[in-house]
C-alpha cells in the first residue's frame, strides 16, 4: 500500500487548525496492540517523545485523559493522589471509545467528543516537540507540547512508571 502524504481530516485536527496550532503528520501501518512503542519504531522515533493518549476513570466513573510517554505506565495510585481522587483505573474499551469519540488506537485528546480533564506528564512539557494521535488509528501528529496546555487546559502531574 502506497503511504498518503495527506490524511482527511479528523476531528482533532480540525481543532489543532481552528486554534492556529501548526503540526506535520505522521501516518504509519497501524498495528492492533502495538500502542506507541510500535509507531515510534516505524516512524523512527524516540518513544519517549511519543505520547499515548489514555481514557481511565475515577472511583465515580467519571472519566479523564492521563497524556504518557510512550515508554512508560502510569502508575494508577500516584495519579488518583495527585488528582485527589480516590482511586483511577483504565476504562474498558468500549466505555473509552463512547467518551473520546475515537478508537481505542487511534484517540486523540484534541476534538473528543466529550469534555474531560486532562492531565500530562510533567516531562512532557520539556520537550521540543512530541508526536501524539491525530484521531485515527496509524496516524500521529507532531506538535508543541505547550498546544496541550493552551488547548486542553492540560495539568501537570507526575505519575509515570517505566514500563
């Protein structure tokens, strides 16, 4: 299959260009269960300047989006501490595909179909530029980390284990 230079439109990055905020495109063959560590290698880049965009839950169910490295976990207990939640756990896929809007794969934390917070890995913000999901499976956006904060309202946490 013949790599396309353009992908359509997604509802991510039809939010990254109504707020101005300039990004490259990075599609790549997509692989089930190969998460960012997969994209990173095929796109020849550091994973830990890839960041998954993750769907967990609180002890209420209520759901938010936790921004990681590539190459690391989150460590479920630090970030209910930070957050001060009592407990926060991964949401089923299927749960996480109805808040976002997206595939679980391929959801991005731009354009979700629900509001949720946010919360990023404080490292994150120190560097240059990260690669994150544009919205669909097998395609990554590269951005300034700083577009997570100035769009998402993005709060810093320190949560990552390394995987």
């Amino acid at each position: 299959m013949a790599k396309k230079t353009h992908v359509s439109e997604t509802p991510a990055t039809q939010m990254l260009r109504a707020h101005g905020i300039a990004f490259s495109e990075h599609p790549y063959e997509y692989l089930e269960h190969g998460g960012a560590q997969h994209s990173a290698k095929v796109l020849g880049m550091d994973p830990f300047a890839v960041v998954k965009t993750l769907v967990m839950q609180d002890q209420d169910a209520k759901p938010l989006l936790v921004l990681m490295h590539g190459n690391r976990t989150v460590s479920t207990k630090n970030l209910a501490r930070q957050i001060g939640a009592k407990s926060v756990e991964p949401c089923k896929p299927e749960v996480a595909n109805r808040h976002s809007g997206y595939l679980v794969g391929g959801t991005s934390p731009f354009g979700t179909r629900r509001e949720m917070p946010v919360y990023i890995e404080s490292s994150i913000l120190e560097l240059p530029r990260i690669a994150i999901n544009g919205g669909r499976r097998g395609y990554l956006v590269g951005i300034d980390p700083q577009a997570c904060v100035k769009l998402l309202h993005a709060k810093p946490v320190q949560c990552a284990l390394a995987e």
